[in-house]
C-alpha cells in the first residue's frame, strides 16, 4: 500500500524482529494468542497470524499490519479450538510480503503442523541447498519453512525424535512454537539468544517471547525455555528434552537495552531495572555539568532516570512524542528541513531555553536521527548538548535476528568519538562502555552476545547470507 | 465501521474537542496546515480537514480519520493555493459523521467561505430556531453552519462589518478561522474560553489553537489573538477589530490540566512548567509516606515530576504504555477481567512488589479507569497505593467544548472523597485544592473559567442544551 | 479513486442521467426502493442513496458506487420506517463527488424534507443568484438543494401550496420524488421531459423512473404523473394537484432511442416495440444488400432484429460482449491499436469473414468508437461494413439532462454523410430521418423533444449554463 | 468477505474453471498477458494472476478478483520481463482463498518455476499420499502443488524430461503452462479434455485457453496443442514432444455447449457456429407450435438462433438482462418472492402477452432457476410455455474440471421428462438428444467427452474423489 499512495510510515531506525506466542488446553486459546500478540506488538508491525487447532484439525488466519486490525471483526471467532500459536513480524529474512507471514502452516503425511519463528538460522542457506537438492520445493523466503522440511524428512521414528533431528540441523538463533492437531512444542537454540517465558493460566501452559504478554492475560511466569531446550505440551502434560548441541548461553544483549519491553522479565530479570543500571553505570562513566537530563522517549526513558539519580541532574521530559502520528507520514518539500522529526518528537522550548543539556539515547545507529533532533534542541534555545548512550558503540551486524544497516551505514563504524560529535552537531559525547554495560546486568557477563559492540560472535556464519539474495519474488 | 466490525476504538475517558489552524500568502499553505493539524491531533481524532483557496476558488477535503490517513496520497496537491485554513475535530454538538467534519465551505451571493471552528456555542438552538424561521435550511448539526448563516443574513455593508454581524450574535466558546477567496480571519470569543496563538513563518501569518503547530513548521509565535478580537489578514496586511461585547477573561484552566500539549504555551504560557507546579502544590497539600511517585502516562507524568521534586519520593515509570495499540480492539469475553486497561498501561512488577505507591493522574472523570489500575498495581504487589490527582473533584458539566460525561457519571458529583477512596480501592486519595490549582498558573486566578469543579459558570445557557437533540440523522 | 489509480472506467459514450424511486407506506420501504434502483441502475452508475422516514425522524445513506455495493452489509437494516425515496446518479450538472450524492436531505423550521432529481433545470443559475442575493447559502452544485430553497422560502401557507410555489419557478426537466416524516411527494415539469409511472403494491403505491422498477418488486403499473402534476400521496391517500404553467409534451424521445431499459414502458408505451420499429423503418429508409445484419450489442439488438425482420436478411449476433470486464481498466502501452473497444467487444471471425455485414447502431455520438469497431471488424475478415443508425444525425446538446459532448465535439454536427462514412470507414451509412423517428414512435410525433436531432428546443436555457462552471470545488 | 456481509454473489449455476496464458519473447509480455486473461475472465472470476521473468527472476502477483481489479494501480508496471504466464479461476477442487490462487510459483533446486493449470487430476489424492510418503509437504491443495512436486522430484537427466516424466505421472484433464526463468512450457492431458491454443503475435509465441484471447492482442491463431502434446518454448524457437502415454481424444463437449465464448474457436472449430447447429439440429428433434423463440441470455442465444432459424418461429430477445447488478445483492425478505432472478433477468411484458413462447436454455442443471424464470414468463402474461434445450439431459457428475452439483442435485438425474416439465412448471419440455449432440459438432462424436450425458467416463477416477476432504484450513 505504501507504494502505491507514496507515503511511508514512521519507524524507528531499529527495526524488532518477532514476537511468538502459544498456548495449550485453553477453550479460549485463540484470544488469549491475541491478547499476547497485542502485548507482543512492540516486537513487530508488519503482520500478525494465529494459528489454532480443535484437537483434529489446524485452522490458521494471518494478514498485514497490527494485531488489533488483523484480527477486527468476528475473525477470531471462527478460530476455535483448545491449543494456539501466534505470531507477530517484522522481517529479517524474507521479504515483507504476506507470503511470508506467520504462522507458517503445512500439510505432510502425518497431518498438519504450523510453526512460529523469532531469529534468524545462519546456516539457513547451506540447509535450503541441501533440502532442494534432495527435491525439496520452497514457496517462501522463511527459515520456518526450512526447518518444517527438516522435520518431514526426518527418518526418525517418533514424533519428539523427528523435531529434535530437524532442530539439531539449525545453527543459530531461534525461538520457536510449534502446533500440531494435538500438542504444541516450544524450543530455544542451544546458544539462547531470543528469549522465550512459560507461564502458566488456569492450569494451561502458554509460552511467550516476554513476560509482559503473560501480564496482560494475568498468566503466571513459571521459568524461560533453557537454551536448548525443547518442551512438548500435551494432554499428559509437559516434558522437557535437550537437544544433543552443547549449550553455550549467549542472550541477546540488545534485548535489555532496546528491544524488549520494560515491563517484560526476559532471561529471568527485570528490563526496566537493568535499563536504570546502565543509566547510573553511564553517569559514573561519563559524567558532565548540565543543567538538566532529557530522555529521547521513550526508550531513552530509564536510562536517564538512572543517570539523573546518580548524577543529581533533574530529571525533564523535555521533549514530548506526539502519540497520534498515524500510519503514514507525507515527506514535505524540502523547504521545511526536519520536519519529519519534529513530527514525532518536539522539544519544549521554556526546558531548553538557556540550558546545558544532557540527552540521553539508548542507542544510535546511523546518527541522522539524532543529528536532526540535536539541531531541534538548539533551535529551541539550549545552550550546550551533551549525548549520553547507555550502550557502547555499535560497529558490526547482527545475524542473529536484529536488522541492523549495514556495517558501512552504522555512525561508529568508522568514525572516532570527535567525529560522531561533530556530525550529530554536540558539545560531547559519552558511550557506556561494554565493560560498564555488562556490570549492569542481572546475569554474568560471559552469558551475554555483544557481537554488535565486540564483533566476537559466538557462532560463524554458514556461507555469506545475503538479507536479499532470496528476495527476487514481487 | 465500528458497528460494522464489532469493535471500539480505545480512547481515554475524556474526549479532546478540535484544533484549528490557517496561514494567509504561503505558496505551501495546504502542506503547513496538514503539518499545523498533525502537530494539533491530539485535540481531535475523528476527522480532519483542510480548505484551500487560490485566489480564486476554494477546495476543500476532508474526511473521517487521523491526519496522516486523511491526505495519504496525493490530495495534497490537489490543494494548491497561498491561503488556508484546517481543522481536526472530537465532535462535541454535532454527530460524528462525515457530513459534520470541517472545514465547513459554502457558496453564497459573494462567493465562497469556510470555517473552521473549536468551541460550542450556548445559544445554538435559540439561533438555529431563528433563522429557520427567517428561511435558513440546514444540513449539519453543527455551530459553523449557523455561523455562516448569520454572516451571510447580515445587513451590514462591508465585509468585515457582517462577520462582526455575526460574532457579535454567537453566546458561548469559539476560537474560529474562516477563509474567503483572498483572507483569512481568526476570531476569539470574548470570554476566551479556548486558546488561539498568531504566528509568523518567512512573512506569512499563521493561527493555530497552540503554538506546538508553530513548533513543527518553524514558525515563529507572535501572541494571542485576545479575546473579543477579530483578526482580518489579507494582501494588505492584517488589521485588529474588536467586538462590542465585554471582554472577561474566561480561560480554560482544563487546556492546562489535560488538553494542550505540554510542549505548547496557551494563553502565553508553557504548559508543562504549569503542570509542574501543580504536581509540587499537590505534594505540599497531600503529602504521603511512600517509596515511590508514579505518574499515569502520558498526562500524569509532568505533575508527577513535581510532585517528586517537592516530595523527594523517587520518581518511577513504574506503569508502561503499549503504544502499538492500534485503531480497534475486540474485549475478549468476561473470563478475563480488566484486560482493556491493561492493553494500554501495564505496571512494572519489580517496581510495585512490596512499596508503597503514590499514583498520580491528572483527573478522574468516572472513576471506573482508575479502578482497574489500580487492582492491576496490587496484582502487581503493590503494598499501599496512594493517589494524588492534580485538579480538584469534577463535578460539573462544560459547555464550552468539553465532552465530559453527565453529572451523574461523574465520580466526585455525588460522593465522599471516603467514598471515592473505598470505590477506586485506594489507600488514600488527594485532590489539588481549588486554591492550590488557581496558585499554580502562570495567570491570576479570576482569568479562569473553572465552572467544571465549582460550578460558577461565566456565561449561562441559553436553552436546555442537549448533545443529542439534533442527531436524529443517521 | 480512479485519479489514484490511473485506471479509468469503460463506459459507453453517452451518460445517462439518473433514475428515481419513491415508496409510501410500506413497512419494508427501504428495501423495496433498493431494488427498485436496482432495476434503474442503468440510468446511473456513479452513486446510489436512499432516505428513509419512521414518520417522525428521516435517515439517509449515500455513497458513490452502484447500489449493490452502496448498500452491501447490513446498511438497510438500519434504514426502518414505511415510506423511502431513492436515487441512482449519473452527474450532468454538478461534480461527481459524494457530497453531490442524492438524495438531499436538509431540515428546516417545520421538520426535514429529502428530494431526489431526475432532469436538468434551464434557469437554475438565475434562481441560484437570486436565492444568494435574498441570503441563501449553497453547499453543493445540484439543482436538488435550490428547489428545496424555494420550498422553504415560499411565502405561502400550507405544505401543498409551498410546494406547488416552489415547482412553479423552475424552467427545466425534473422528475423528482420528496419525502417529508409523513408523506411523499411525486412532480414531473410541465413538459414531461424525462419519465415518471406510479404503481401500486399491496395498498402502497410507489413511483419510478421506469415500469422495470415495478416488474422487479411485483408492482403493478397504474399510470404516468402527468406532464405539471404534482401527487402528494400520505396516510390520507393521493391528491393530484396541477401546476398552473401550461402544459406541452416535450417527452424526450431519446429516453425510446437509447436510455431506457427495452423491458420498460416509458410515456405509457413499451420500449423494445418502438425499438423493432425503429429498425423497420430504418431498413425500409436505408435498405442495402448484404449477408448479415449484425447489432451492436446491447442497444442496437432491437433495431437490428426490426431491420432483419423487415430486409429479410438474416440476424446474427456477430459481435460478442464480454460482461466480466469489472470497473477498471489499464490502457495498454500503444503498441497494440484499438484494445479499449476489443476488450468490451470482439467479432466472430467465422461470422464476419468474406461477408457483407449491415451494423446497426442505435446512435453515434463522436464516431471515435465506431472508427475501432468497423476497423475490429474488417481485421476480422469482413468484405464490406455498412452502417445503419436507428435515429437522425445528432447536431445539437441537450439542456434537459443528458450528458451530451459538446456540440464540437458531434461528429454529424460539421460533417457531411461522406465524410462521416469516410471517418468511421465504412463502405455506406444511413441514418434514420427524423420523420422516420417519429413514425416509429407510439405517440405523436408533437409529444416528443427532438432538440438533440433538430435544434428545436421546447424550452430556452436562461443565461448560458456551463457544465463546468459551478464546479469549482474538489 | 461475503460471509462479513451477509451478502452474496450472483453467479450463474454452473461454474466454470479456468482460464491459462502464457507469452514468450515479448517485450510487454505481462501485459499482453492482462490482456489475454481479460479475454477469458468468463472462465473463472475468483482470482487472477500473472507471473513474469526477465531472464534471471520470476515475479508474480495474484489476488481474489476479477482481472481489472487484481490488476488496477500500476502493479503491471512491476512486472517487468520477455515472458510470463497467467491464470483467471474458479476452484473445483481447492477452497477458494487466495493461497489457492494461480500462478503457483516455487522455488528448487535450480532455480524457480511457475505453474498455470486449467482442469482437474483424478489421482491427485493418490499423488499426494504418495508425495507425503516422500517427505512432501504441501501448503495448499491445489492440483498444481502435486505437478511441480513431480517435477522436481523426478530423477530425469535433463529438464525436458522431468516435465515429461511428471506430466505422465498424471491421470486426468489438464492444459497447462509453465514458466521457468527462460523458457514456457504448454502441455495438454493425452485426453485433451480441456482446449488449449496456440499462437503468434509479433514473432512471439502465445498459448490461451481460447481463441478470443489471440483476437483481443491481434495475435494469431496457429494452432492447437494437441492431446498428449508438451510444448517447449524457448530462445531457440518451440519443440514439441508427445507423452508416451496413448492418446484418446475426449474433447470437453460442454465447452461447446456452454463455457467457451461464442467468438473463440476451440478444438479448432467456431462456437457459435455449432451453438446455432446444436438449435436447428433442436428444432428438428423437438418441434413445437408457437409465436416466438426467445433465448435466456445469453448463453441461450446462440442454439435460440438456430432454432428459429430452423422453425421459422420469429426470434425475439423477450428476456432483458441488467448489466449492471454489481458484486453483490442483498437477498430480501421473503414476502417478495423470487426477486432474485428478476434482478438479473426480466421478461418484456408486451412480447409475453397472450403468446406461446418457445424458452431456449443451453442447460438445465438443478432446474430451480429455470422454476423461477418460467413463473416470471408466466405472471408477465405467457399463454404457453415450452423450453427446449440444446443438449442432453445432465445426469452425471465431471471430474475432469467442471464443477457441477452433485448427481443428487442435477434434476434431470432422478426424474423422469414430464416430472422436469411439472417441476419447472412447463406446457412441455424438449432436451436435444446425444446423437443430434454430436451431429451438431464440427468433429466427430467419437472425439468429444460426452460422460456428463452417458456417465461413459473416458478415465476412471482412482480413489474416491471429495472436493471438500482437502479443505480443512480456513
């Protein structure tokens, strides 16, 4: 739609990646997937899909946009049925097209089974080659329908044997729900690098990529899928299996500082407190004289309460988000510069005005964001800005889920410190530093992947992925 | 569509009532407007529209929805012309159908004109009555169209002679633009109820209902338009008329409270130090023992920062907002309760267990919101909820562009503050006095209308007013 | 829409003008009349709306589009009451948009009252300027809201004599039905240039455009509304009343040529017989030799089966419709010649190949189309083309309600029979002669307008009315 | 959609099947290839799509609709290469959403492949199993899914092998056309159930389900693919190779009879030709006094011809069809009996009066229609009605594409001629007989399918066939 009324719509420059959910033996399986999807929403806007099964058949609906308008009207009324899984997306692999929404759902000897996938597999090209050559057909970009074809063809006898051969294949991040007719299956990579909750609701078990879905459906959290963990959820209840790779945990660092929500548990703790942590870490590290501490909200929110309370600087909402910019956004004429950001976030000029200010951002990627909002501030009347961001420099990509520019796009990929300074137009600029954000943690630092920072990934990738190489279809 | 799909739009309790904008001699007047109304939305969301005059011909577009939605495409440029007016509504008189989104354009003996209008007028039915009988036929519900009537009935001799006609005629709130083939004229009532600002971008004047629209634009504020004045801009310039009436200061204190953005300044003054201050006023008169000060986002955070400051209770986000919410949401059935309130506010866990919190809202209308979050707090462990609201009780109707509830639906009209405490299940409970609120604006007390808590209405009624009488069209 | 998309529809070269209904006292009005435009949907395609009385309040809905789709989910469920109006809309004057939609519904001092239009007035500039002058306001450019003007500011007492006042002063083509809480009204000018037949069913009585309305609903047909009467049907029953301008037929006789459905009686006459005649005559005025006649579907199946009939050579639908070509149509690159007119009509080759074909029109209006159909033709294999139209060259426009070019733009208006021939590139072309026409016809030949053919217009146009001048807004 | 608004579509009670395309070397091919499903939107009207290559990719797009409206905005412009293929449907076996849409496209080992399918395999369930057996997994339950399954799967050396190989895998009706990034293939069942043509347009090669796709892009006829024949298209110019399977012609004789358009030639010969054989051959079989034929249009015209030809009984088109009844129509309520049929199909009262009428069908299938129809004939004034109709009773279902009504819906399977003629409310009923059948045809009678007629299935079906047992997802 965006191409043909020549709009574009207002994201942040991170994009989220996917947000699963799945619930087992409740008679209201399909709502409550989408009450979770709803809680999810912030993990991806592009589409949303629930599948659901009645005990002998799957029946799944998904289409693109949010959650609520996916599902308006009387669509999840005829989803009925005790056992649902349920997605939300925001492409990594795969282009954005329906097609390649989830739940991915197929048809095989046995029956039917619908899968729902958060990560990105790095072996997801070597894996399609072999499958292909050994006949396989794809109609999709998704790693999803690579590993349901690992499945199928697995020559294991039982059921759990086939999931956990096809799962052995996988190399790199995955959280997954499965459904079948009867039971459904959550799993986690042996590296844990998206997080995934089970919870548990009158007696019905449900997993979700963050707590925060359980809250809504005042579900109670029980403990996260370990990595390399795979449970299967059926009549006669839960049983846990390992898969046979060793387990080397490396969660997702970024999901404290960015992703998850702040009122989610992910890896067992809280985000909000860690995200507060890093803010004092990143005042002791880089302190400055200033007059006040202002968020870019809202991520940039808890941060700078931490590094106000440190510090002693008050703390100021200093610049308000518009919270009714709508789906689309008509670029004006260049005549007015920096509309576009204005748009959504304004400076309130009377907290300005005169005034040595510390911005505080949770992350910068490109710096053309941040450039323009800088030049906002001034405009409005501040006297000095000062850049505080709770995580150190982002230099090198992600392959495990995060779509990240690439690396010649990132602002400190090439640049040094007075360089960044000088482009995004500030007085100083300070970085958390990666020992300081891993002190801020609620777990060890070695259980954390900071490849982004570091460039040390914690698994190679198979052959050159190529976010594009698979895009050719409309 | 609503009734059509089954589903409602989440809105907050109080329904907002229009914005206005116009900008005379700006070769881009209809994208400033569009960009004037995205920065205005949060005044009304249900329509939006923008007149446009070439000098010759005015064209018109509007429609049901947000801003953005509104003119996706490329109706903009279908709008070309220097001058032109818009406007965003919540209907307060008047159906919310298309037929009754503005700006309102008709044709008579001289040309065209259009108006666009925020208020509501006391004496519309007594007006409307009159000029039926002298002939008028109607096609709306709304004040604009008895405007126009009266402007278009008027005998006086010029131009600018027959709008003060007609003003002078009007009893009740209105800030209003209206658009000819080569002006735009700005008017304010003489009580002032609702705020409009003049401002200046590269030569051309531009009005908006606050000056965050000039904000987005890069427009420069000039001052109020007062109350009682009539503005004429045109080729010549622009030129201050009064009206005969009285002039008394009747400001809405509510625009302070909740309405404008707090990055705007109304009536000449910033909204957000305004709402500082009565969060300290607040903490001096309603102290409480606690461990930590949460606002309800967005509208409770600024008086909560106060109130914080004042307290020296640490200040905490302590309950998030989805803002992936989107247009519609299907209320799952009654098995689970309070889910709607939690799809939109969601408490941090880690930070309730155990304290003692002091929640502040910026005011309770019915009481029934307040009550599920506050259960969904104690869910969360919360040991003692407190809460601080920073205006005093509400206990009357508005007649001057607010679409507060009834009398009777109003929590404070018919209860002890014990009673109220013991219905929202608080610990305690705190309102700003009316003295404490009065202390806290920018602007001596008597410049207020402040009817809805005490009930001394500066301008009667005129007529059993009735927000449905009139809509008897589907 | 279509300037979104850039597809344009496949409509035929003349627009017809509008179709009207009207039902009284029957408790599923709203339904009836639906089906009612359902039959008429012919006589307009660009917006369909129905108002609808419970005795005490009037509902309308509107909306561009054809009436299935107008009214497609539960829409006239909501739509209750026991007497309707309704409209099917081609535009003549006034734009296409929405807000020109009819039926129009306004209130006055007394009530509401909604009207529906079927015609063209000739002074409807001059009572406009003089409505303005006298303080009118206009919001729309129908002639429908300044009849409803001068109803409600006639000076005369009761309903009957308003109504009658208002009828009085326009000069023009109006066929129209009103609908009040209590009563509907049916009028037709004094010259009875467009159609207008009362019915009857079960004890209700209603009114249509055309007989094809009755057929559908299981009405029965009673009678024509008179050239000046004005019936006022309510639960007192049907009073007839006369307007005082004198009477003259003036029945446009393009409604038999070419507008109304062949199943329909018209001016108390059927239309497919008049058709047949028409073609007999034609073949006796412009007899060739030939191996087939074959029609234009589907106007020209009438003619062409009396022109058969009477030259005795056989009848063959050489050239087939496609009915699935939906609304839009993307013109292709020019590299393929002729595509628009092959799309909608492609000739049997086996039919047409070494053949001498007669073609028979019902009328040519610019010629362009039939340029490509007798070129589809030839290419098709045919050895000689001779066409035949089944009315007079058409020299001049139609002020009554038919959509005509410009007179520039009538291909007969400056050309000869050989250079018309030579246009189109046809081997001969005969034209039915006016006397022809009429001999055909079931009436007198003085009952009927023939302007568009003879320039005699029964009625002069008061001051120069332009399609276009009154459409100045979007 | 329908089921959300209550409203249904109108469609004719036999549905059709398909419609293929496919284009080889042409610049434009994508949209010749609109073109060309334009032309054969009479075989399927529920969804439509192209897919195109430029040499190194496919693309493809498709979506429920009819051809102009899948097709509207600028997505032509998209699909930008020298080859493509496309697809209009209406399911057989397949639930009718959009993942059922064609073209199908995958991607395999060697790069991607699109397929295009018109008719329907009898050992598609026993493929499937088979397949599943494999290691397949299957996304939709289309026939198409099973075919590229076979394609790749084989273990054939060469590409032209491996289409051979798994086309001789099938038993059933299919012509087909695929696409490959550089190469068409058109394939035909050795039965030759279904047409499928082949032709010329600016040295480039194009094959159509019938001729009038060839006229409407000026390309020309060649000839047909034969039965048994695969055609591969390519920069090398064609090649064509035959199954090793036995050819048996079993043309479709309902293709003559009713699908196919009147203009197109299929199996080599003209439509309407053996439509108006089919009605002389009728009105020599069946004779009947009476004053005139009519034809239900418009299937019914052709054989209606014929038949008056033959009777020297005037033709007249006595039932009017409106073109105009849109996507959907709003059942009434059922105190108006039998509207449905009068809004597509209205009688003309004045050729009904006092007259026997002979009604010409070209089919009768569940007889309900024609009930309707006849009593409208009836109230319109009829004295006699007789129907005859231009093929054989229907007494057997098709299982080689064709969706008809179950044995136990067809009225001619249980009753006997005068229990049809009672049941229809007819003075008498007269049915073509098989032998005039195929006399009328323009090949031999031992080449065409006649099962529908004889229940002389020319390939038995293996396993049982269930239209609805694939159908179990949403």
């Amino acid at each position: 739609m965006n191409k043909k009324t020549g709009t574009h719509p207002i994201y942040s420059g991170l994009k989220e990646n996917c947000g699963v959910f799945g619930i087992f033996g409740h008679r209201d399986s399909a709502r409550l997937t989408y009450l979770g999807l709803y809680a999810l929403q912030h993990r991806g806007q592009e589409s949303a899909g629930i599948a659901v099964s009645d005990g002998n058949h799957i029946k799944s609906y998904k289409n693109m946009g949010l959650v609520g308008d996916v599902f308006a009207g009387d669509i999840l009324k005829k989803l009925q049925g005790k056992l649902a899984i349920g997605h939300v997306r925001y492409s990594t692999t795969g282009s954005s097209s329906l097609k390649n929404a989830q739940p991915f759902v197929i048809d095989y000897s046995k029956g039917s089974i619908a899968i729902a996938h958060n990560g990105n597999l790095v072996n997801s090209q070597y894996l399609r080659n072999k499958l292909e050559k050994s006949g396989s057909i794809f109609q999709t970009t998704m790693d999803s329908e690579i590993i349901l074809h690992l499945f199928v063809k697995s020559k294991k006898k039982s059921f759990e044997q086939k999931i956990i051969h096809a799962l052995s294949q996988l190399k790199g991040a995955y959280s997954i729900v499965l459904l079948t007719e009867d039971r459904i299956i959550a799993a986690r990579d042996s590296y844990g690098f998206r997080p995934l909750c089970l919870g548990k609701i009158n007696g019905s078990y449900c997993v979700a990529s963050e707590t925060c879905a359980f809250d809504l459906i005042n579900s109670k959290y029980i403990r996260d899928i370990e990595p390399g963990e795979v449970l299967f959820i059926d009549k006669n209840g839960i049983r846990s299996r390992k898969l046979s790779t060793k387990t080397r945990h490396s969660f997702c660092i970024f999901e404290y500082i960015y992703f998850s929500r702040p009122d989610s548990n992910i890896f067992g703790n809280n985000v909000y407190l860690a995200r507060k942590r890093m803010g004092r870490q990143l005042a002791g590290e880089c302190p400055v004289e200033a007059d006040i501490v202002v968020p870019i909200p809202d991520s940039g929110m808890y941060a700078a309460l931490g590094y106000a309370e440190e510090s002693r600087i008050p703390f100021e909402i200093g610049v308000i988000r518009n919270h009714y910019i709508g789906r689309t956004f008509i670029q004006p004429s260049q005549f007015v510069r920096d509309i576009g950001v204005k748009v959504k976030l304004n400076p309130v000029r009377e907290l300005m005005h005169n005034k040595r200010i510390v911005i505080i951002e949770d992350s910068i990627v490109r710096g053309t964001t941040s450039k323009k909002r800088i030049r906002a501030l001034r405009e409005a009347g501040a006297k000095e800005v000062h850049m505080r961001v709770s995580c150190p420099p982002h230099r090198y990509p992600c392959f495990y889920g995060i779509d990240f520019p690439t690396k010649k796009e990132l602002i400190a990929n090439n640049r040094t410190m007075q360089e960044i300074c000088k482009f995004i137009g500030l007085d100083s600029i300070g970085y958390l530093s990666i020992e300081g954000l891993l002190d801020s943690m609620p777990l060890a630092g070695n259980k954390f992947c900071t490849a982004c920072f570091t460039g040390n990934y914690p698994l190679k990738i198979k052959g050159k992925i190529s976010k594009h190489s698979l895009e050719k279809k409309l």
